[in-house]
C-alpha cells in the first residue's frame, strides 16, 4: 500500500522534531541513545528549576531540592522512579523534626512530592519528558488534616499582649507588632515587607504585600497609625523604601524576631508553648470576629482574599475598603475616616 503525500510529509515532520532521522529508524539502538541523551541529569537540570522557582518555592522546596540532588544528582530524569520519590517521601516523614503542633512529619512528605513535583513539571513543560511520564506525579499527597488554629479568646489574647509588654528587650516593638497583626489580619510576611510608603497617614492605611503577589490597602486604627509613625521616625526609617518595622539599632526587622517573641512569651505562659500558639493564631481571631459580626464578604475582604475557589455567591458578596474600615472601628472602637457613619 503506497503511502499518501501528506501523511509522509507530517511524519517526516514528526521525526525531524523527535531528532530522529530514517536511518535511525533502521538502527533501533541509536534512537535510544539519542532519546537518552537528550534527558539531563537531575544535577545539571535542578539549577533551572531553581532559578525559575519563586523566592517562596526556594524557601519551602531548597532543602528537599538538596536532598534529592544529594540521592540523584547523577541520574537523568527518566531513572528516577515514583518508588524513589516514595522512599524519599517516608523518610523525611520519620526523621521530621518534632514539634508540639506537627503532625508525626506528614507535613514534610507532602513536601517532598510537592518539591518532586515541581522539578517534573518544569521538565515538561521544557519539552525535556513527555506529559503523563513524571513519577512525582503518580503518587498521591496526603490528604490535608484539619489545622488546629482557633481564634483566641479575649482573656487568651489579653495575655498574651500583658505578657510582651512585660517582658523582653524591646517591649515597644513588640507590643506593637501584635497590635498590628491584631488589627490588619496580616501576615508574617506582610509586616516585614511594611515600608515608610506603604504607611498612609492621612487615611490611616497600610498597604500589604503577601503571598500570591498581592497587595492591598489596609484600615487600621489612628492610635496604630500614629505609633507606627512614630516608631519609624525614631528608628531611623527616612527614605520611602525604608522599611516600616526595625530594631532599636535601626536594623530591619527579621522574622527571627517573631521566632524569639512566641519562644518567651511560651516560657511565660506555658499554654501558648503547649497548643504551639504562633502570630498566624491571630489571624484566626480577628478575621472570626468580623465574621461572626459583620458577615463572610466582609471577612473575606478583611483577609484580602482574592482566589475564586468556593461557592458562586463569591463573586456577588464583595465588600469593599470602607465596609472593612467599618468592621475595624467597630472591632478597636475608634472611629476610622473610612468607614461608613
């Protein structure tokens, strides 16, 4: 049977983009060869991932990155089996470091499928393996447990701020940092991006910068307006892209910072050391409290939730600036030139 024209022409076409020619076809064991070395290995692969990785993917992946490249870094993508990945899976699960919230390493299998993953993505998406072929993708995570978070209750949360403001070497930063997260909702990482600009203190609003690239103006109370205000003034925080928080020394602040906050105030009241009590439970607090008060749109908002997961009545039930200011008002007791009379 004679071929047709066009069917040799696309085939022809086919094999030019595989790097297959016809001889080839005629020597089985070439194409192999040539198929095999067009696969890196992980070690020679994992640098591009890294570099096309995010500063929060580095932060979460790097160490599991590391050990893969530690266990394959010779092999070429294509050696590695979903058994490895497994086996790896397993291990950082049992030699996961052991804290009161964590829960027995699961967090840190997830990860490395999560980190496997990532690599075999990038892969495929560079043409380098066939879709349907990644091993990380042919094991199952494991399935999310619910999160032990509650919001605080008053008298927990009275505390907790009696407690910072009474102990520590820098009792003023402290106890506005809690006052702050307490009152945005934010996140750790929200605080330590603040600049001087992002402080607006005409309309007492401060500007987030969270995950997902985010960002979004935030009510907050005149006395926090002006004690962040004053609190930059007095260390040393002049140009617009200065940062918002510092040290009393005028250092930036660090993350490390909030690490030494919650290990004190955990050595001054055992119960927040023994639930793991962490800046994200208030999070927890504040955004119920609007909820429970003012409703799921505007907790949402209060949250600067901007995913479109969940019911369709989300798209219908946003709120705006001014509801939010609203619910803070009501929420500190200080009236906000936002809100609404």
């Amino acid at each position: 049977m004679i071929a047709e024209p066009d069917r040799i022409a696309a085939a022809r076409l086919l094999l030019d983009q595989l790097g297959v020619t016809l001889d080839d076809l005629n020597h089985p064991d070439s194409v192999t060869s040539a198929q095999m070395s067009s696969v890196p290995t992980l070690a020679e692969y994992l640098p591009h991932v890294i570099a096309a990785a995010g500063p929060g993917a580095n932060r979460t992946y790097g160490s599991y990155w590391q050990r893969m490249l530690t266990a394959w870094g010779d092999r070429r993508l294509d050696q590695i089996t979903a058994s490895d990945i497994e086996a790896m899976q397993h291990a950082a699960a049992s030699t996961a470091r052991t804290r009161r919230n964590g829960r027995h390493g699961r967090h840190a299998g997830e990860h490395v499928i999560a980190a496997a993953r990532a690599i075999y993505t990038r892969a495929i998406a560079d043409n380098l393996i066939a879709p349907g072929t990644s091993p990380a993708h042919r094991i199952a995570k494991p399935r999310r447990l619910p999160s032990t978070r509650r919001a605080l209750t008053a008298h927990e949360l009275d505390q907790i701020n009696t407690a910072a403001r009474t102990s520590g070497n820098d009792v003023i930063l402290d106890a506005l940092l809690l006052r702050l997260h307490t009152e945005t909702a934010c996140r750790r990482g929200g605080a330590l991006a603040l600049r001087l600009a992002d402080l607006d203190t005409d309309n007492c609003l401060v500007q987030l910068r969270e995950k997902g690239s985010t960002i979004r103006w935030q009510p907050i109370s005149p006395a926090l307006t002006a004690s962040l205000a004053a609190h930059a003034a007095s260390r040393a925080a002049l140009l617009p892209t200065d940062r918002l928080l510092r040290y009393r020394d005028g250092r930036a602040l660090t993350s490390r910072r909030y690490d030494h906050l919650w290990r004190r105030l955990g050595h001054q009241l055992p119960w927040v050391a023994a639930h793991g009590i962490t800046t994200h439970w208030l999070r927890h607090t504040t955004l119920t409290w609007v909820e429970r008060h003012h409703g799921y749109g505007i907790a949402r908002a209060y949250a600067g939730h901007t995913d479109n997961t969940g019911p369709a009545t989300t798209t219908y039930i946003k709120a705006d600036l001014q509801a939010v200011a609203t619910a803070l008002a009501a929420m500190t007791g200080q009236p906000h030139p936002l809100a609404h009379p």
